[in-house]
C-alpha cells in the first residue's frame, strides 16, 4: 500500500456523518466569547493538528461555511490564517488542500523539531515537579495503548499532547508557537504514515525522557527528546511520499 492508498483509505473510512457535522456546528457556538473567526480557526487547526485531514485533501470555503454554520468571511480569515502558518496550501487558482510534504521540506521540519524541542524541555526541566512526571507517566501508559491498538489517530493526538505538557513548563510561549506550526505542518503526513505502516516500528524515547526529567540528567532529556521527535519523519521520510 502506497501513501496515496493509505490517505485514501483514510478518507474513505471517515465519511463526513450528519452527526459529526452537528456536532462541529455546536462546538463553534458553544465556544463564546471568541469571534467567529476565532471559532473556525480552531476548529479547522484541530483537524489538521491531528492528521484528520489526509495529504493532499481539498476542503472548499463553502463546504467549511456550511459545515460549522457560519458565514464565508470567517471560513476565508480562518483558512488564509492556516495558510499563512503553512498548514493549508492554496494554489494558483484558490483551491484549498492540506499540504503534502516534499522529502526535502521533511528534511528542514525533522532539523527545526530536533533542534527547538530540546531546548524546550531543557527548560521544563528546573519545573519538572512530582506531579508533572506522574502525569506525564499516565499518559505515557494512554500512548502505549494507542500503540498497542493500532490507533494511528488516538496515538497522533496522545503524543503532541504529551510534548506540549511538557514543554508548557518551558514557559517560553514564543518557542512553543513555533513547535506548533512544525505540528502542523506535519499531521496530516504522520497520520497517514501510520496508517500506512502500523505502529509496530514507533520506539518508546517518551519513557527516557521521563526518567532523564525524574533524574534531573539535561543531556539525556535532550537526547532522548531529539530521538523521538526525528523518528517519525525519518520514517516519513524512508517511505517517501507520492501525491493523494
């Protein structure tokens, strides 16, 4: 099975359900206070973030109007929000589509993760209290189970939360904004790459860098958070990639 068969399988076995449909509807108007901009932003970043978009899916302004009950402006702010963050293409014609990796732009995202999320627990670790880690524990054990199951989507969420738990410690805002913008350029592609390949070959750098943040060890977290954020797009980037 080629990428392009796993993203389309990805797309096949999701179809968009009237409930679903609802349900976004009713999460946009429950989220007050926020503009609708605001509103659609999060929720199209949601979907991406998590790879619940697959490489290559066109959405269209109406379709996002539609399916979260509000006008076109906010669906056109929040899409060319997106876009400006690199988690949307849109082509010369104003077709809309979530990105589809090069091996060369792996490349440079595996390089900048490797390099700004060590640095970000580094700086967690003066703040790695008993009760981070024991969090960080129980949500290593959720992962594993995720891994154990075979649930690409749960595993792709479950593991970008982890990260972000822990380099909220960091308190360096502006770095984590920009960790977040990699995420989201890469969700969909890692979904898909999961999907694609099970969860069999995912290593386990979370439990290591659990027990460096436990040992206060900087160099064995920043290694073992080095090795963990290059694997999966090493591997994305040893399966190559062809166009959904």
């Amino acid at each position: 099975m080629t990428l392009a068969d796993a993203t389309r399988s990805q797309r096949a076995e999701a179809p968009q359900d009237p409930a679903d449909a609802a349900s976004a509807r009713r999460v946009i108007t429950e989220e007050g206070g926020a503009t609708a901009h605001e509103r659609v932003y999060k929720h199209l970043r949601r979907r991406i973030l998590h790879g619940e978009m697959a490489p290559g899916e066109h959405l269209t302004l109406r379709g996002v109007a539609g399916e979260l009950g509000v006008s076109m402006t906010p669906a056109r702010e929040a899409v060319r929000r997106l876009a400006a963050e690199g988690a949307l293409a849109i082509s010369a014609s104003g077709r809309v589509s979530a990105p589809v990796l090069t091996p060369q732009r792996i490349e440079e995202l595996a390089s900048i993760r490797a390099l700004l999320e060590p640095e970000l627990a580094a700086r967690a670790l003066p703040r790695a209290h008993f009760s981070l880690i024991e969090r960080l524990k129980r949500m290593n054990d959720e992962i594993d189970r995720h891994l154990a199951s075979g649930d690409a989507a749960a595993y792709v969420r479950g593991n970008l939360e982890f990260h972000r738990t822990l380099y909220l410690r960091a308190h360096a805002p502006a770095m984590l904004a920009l960790a977040e913008t990699v995420w989201l350029q890469t969700g969909p592609s890692m979904r898909a790459l999961y999907a694609r390949i099970g969860m069999g070959r995912v290593a386990d750098y979370h439990a290591k860098a659990i027990a460096a943040l436990a040992a206060g060890d900087e160099a064995g977290l920043r290694l073992a958070i080095r090795a963990d954020v290059r694997q999966g797009l090493t591997m994305l980037s040893n399966e190559g990639l062809d166009a959904a």
